[in-house]
C-alpha cells in the first residue's frame, strides 16, 4: 500500500480488535486504529491522525462486511462516548472479552487458567442502574444538553435517549433537558446522578449555585410527576443531602439468593448492573465454598456486596475498605440483615505490607474486589506459610489481574485454578472477571 497519506481517503484490511474497541490494519507495517471496524472486514477509513508509531482513523465505508456486525440499537452510536462496541454481536463481544483476558494472563501474568470459566451473560440492553450524566447550557435557544459526553470530546451528546440506561431513567433525558433549561443557575449545574434502586430512583443534581424559591417549586412538580427523589450536592460527596420529597424510600437493591437487602446512599459505589452483580456473587460463592467456622477476608468490601453472602454461608468474615462511609453502610447493612458473624475494619489495602497482614490474624481463604488499580500490595504481603488456601479475586481490569496473577503464582505458591468473564458493560470494551487461586 504504497499509497502517500495525504491523498485522503484508502481501503485496508482489518486484522483484528484492540482492546478499546478499534480494528486494528497496517499500512505500509504501521499499525492503525480504525474506529467503527471489526477483524475479517475490508473497509474504506480515513486517516485524522499520524503519530510516530501509529495512525488513527475512521471508518468510512464498509466494504466488506463481518458476519459478527450488527446494526447498533441506538441513534447516537459514534458520537457518543458511552459505548464503543454495538457495532459487534453480543455474544461476540464476550468473546472479545474472554480473548483479551486470556491474552493479558498470558503476556502479562505469563499464567494460564487450568479451567476457562464459561462467560457471565446478562441483559445486553437497558442494564445500567447508576450513571453520572453531563449537563450543559448551549443557549436558550439551544436550551440545556444532559447526557454521555462524545467520543474523544468534552462535548455532551444532544440526546433524548439511551438505550443501555433502564428506560424509565432513558425516558426522563428529555424531560431533563426541559426542566434544567428553566432554573435560573441553569448554567450551574455540570451534572445529575443517577442512582436507581428497587423501589426508587434517586436523581442528584450537582449545585454550584443554589436554587431559588422558584426552581425549587419546579424540581418538587417534577418529582412528584415522574415519581423520583433529588438530591442536592453543593461541594464534595459529603454535602449530598435529599431536597425532595425529604423522606423516601430508601435506595437498595436485593440479592434474593441470599436473601439479602442492601440499602445504598446515592453517592455510595454499587456495581451499575443488577443482573450480573447477582451472577458475579453465586460464582464467587461457588468458587470461594464459605464454610461454618472458616475465617474469610473481603478485600475491598465495599458496602458488604460480597461479605454478606459470605457470612450467610455460617463462616467468620472481616469485609476491610479504605473509605469510612462504606465501612459505616457495610456496618449498617450487616445489621439491617441481621449477620453478627461480619465484622468490618476500615484501612488503606493500598498500603498493606506483611506485617500488617500478619496483623490481622489466620484467614482459611480470602475474596478481593479492588479497583482498576488492582491488589498489588496485598498479594505481596501474603505470608509464605499459613497464607489463605483459596483466593477468590473479581478485577475491572484484567491486566492488573494478571500483574497480580503473576505474583501469586510464581512468587507465592498459588496456581490460577479458574478464570473466566462476566459481561457487566455490554457494548463498552470494560473486561470485568473472576479468577480462583489455590494452594
């Protein structure tokens, strides 16, 4: 393809996906990023990038087409920056994401499962339960944008939809827009949470200027008329408190295998997808076996999504979070829920060292649910002998998974018995999995 750059647009053959989503081509042996482009296709792109290493482009046209694509479900796919991937089939998608584990396990972690767990499935469409939206006054004429902002922009998408939200949430975009456009510090409010529970939807609308008696009357009609709760954030997280109505039902979501409740406050982090949430705790469960009288870890405990099962099954489990707020809501929930067997312990897991772990006293087996960042300090503190025999660990990001992989592995002991994918964002390229360790 010895073709000069500059003569717009060319046609390349795609080899296969990165991991954000983009065909991956060559020309003349320089990698380019194709966004909209799926592996096995022909396909006309144009070049709107040159780097040293590496172009980016965009498709333009589809020559040749793969029998994984799809048509995408909603109109403001390219634009906007929420989903990159509805272009490719479902269940391709979760394959995508079984590859790129499999693939970071492999180069990064240098590990193999013995056993590939099958894929976490859940609905594809309308699965997302918490969102933080952008909010942005264009001109009056314009009005007031609310939603995802665009791909590779600080822009809002002009939306009146979305198709990954629930639709009762999708359906209040519009009117969102049309309530916002109102308020007299309307170009005050950078954006609205969405928190959405069993019984109740929680919008929280992020305030660098107070509402005036006015606005205030029209946040209470639209409230009462769409059935939800808001909330006001001033400053930071702590400053959230509910406007109106002042009393509702309390935001929770429920895990009737173990018959649990877990009421949340809007702010609090909770997994944005019900169905797979509740699949990720039965594996987990499965894979982690909690027994009456065993001493069981959770890492990362959040609000006690983990914990509670756990103590459910009859075993002695201490959940151990940085943030006191969590702590405090997993304290709450255990009560709630009536578990005197979980105890809770706030510290820093990113500064765990072995004493520190010693510390804490003999654990049988241990889960950990960390952030993007991973666990690294925790499983290098794990003791040569006496170290917990089965460690369940559910990652975000698999290749942090995997640099912990390595650790455990081939400095600690452990060998990588299972490892497989759960589809918590379907048509986003986030690979969220399970892996069991044993020893």
């Amino acid at each position: 393809m010895g073709m000069s750059m500059k003569t717009g647009n060319m046609i390349v053959d795609i080899l296969s996906l990165d991991h954000e989503g983009h065909g991956i081509a060559r020309i003349d042996g320089k990698v380019t990023f194709v966004d909209g482009a799926l592996p096995g296709e022909q396909v006309e792109i144009n070049v709107f990038r040159q780097h040293a290493k590496y172009n980016s482009a965009n498709a333009v046209a589809i020559l040749k087409a793969s029998a994984q694509r799809t048509t995408p479900r909603c109109a403001y796919f390219g634009r906007c920056g929420g989903c990159s991937i509805q272009h490719l089939e479902p269940s391709a998608q979760v394959a995508s994401k079984q590859r790129i584990l499999e693939d970071n396990l492999a180069h990064i972690g240098k590990v193999q499962p013995e056993i590939i767990l099958p894929a976490l499935h859940g609905p594809s469409w309308n699965y997302r339960s918490r969102a933080r939206l952008s909010a942005r006054l264009v001109d009056k004429k314009g009005g007031v944008l609310v939603g995802f902002r665009e791909k590779r922009s600080s822009f809002i998408v002009d939306m009146s939809s979305c198709e990954i939200l629930t639709p009762d949430v999708s359906a209040l975009l519009q009117p969102l827009r049309e309530l916002t456009v109102q308020f007299s510090n309307a170009d005050r409010i950078p954006q609205i949470e969405i928190a959405v529970g069993e019984h109740i939807t929680v919008l929280v609308f992020r305030l660098l200027d107070p509402w005036n008696d006015d606005d205030a009357a029209k946040v209470r009609a639209f409230a009462e008329l769409h059935g939800v709760q808001v909330w006001e954030q001033s400053k930071g997280p702590e400053t959230v408190r509910p406007f109106w109505p002042e009393s509702a039902a309390e935001l929770s979501y429920s895990l009737p295998e173990f018959g649990l409740t877990m009421p949340f406050r809007p702010t609090d982090f909770t997994q944005v997808n019900t169905a797979i949430n509740r699949a990720l705790i039965s594996r987990a469960m499965r894979l982690l076996q909690p027994q009456p009288g065993e001493q069981i870890a959770d890492l990362f405990c959040g609000l006690g999504n983990f914990t509670l099962p756990i103590a459910t099954r009859g075993a002695e489990v201490i959940g151990i979070e940085g943030s006191p707020e969590l702590v405090a809501r997993a304290r709450e929930n255990a009560l709630h829920n009536r578990l005197p067997n979980a105890r809770f312990a706030v510290d820093n897991l990113f500064d765990m060292t072995p004493e520190k772990f010693a510390a804490l006293g003999h654990f049988d087996k241990l889960l950990i649910d960390p952030p993007r960042s991973g666990a690294i300090e925790v499983v290098k503190s794990l003791p040569d002998s006496g170290a917990p025999h089965r460690i369940v660990y559910v990652s975000c990001d698999p290749a942090t998974l995997a640099r912990d992989a390595e650790v455990l592995c081939h400095l600690k002991g452990y060998r990588l018995a299972a490892a497989g994918v759960a589809n918590m964002f379907p048509h986003t390229t986030h690979v969220e999995s399970i892996a069991l360790f044993e020893r």
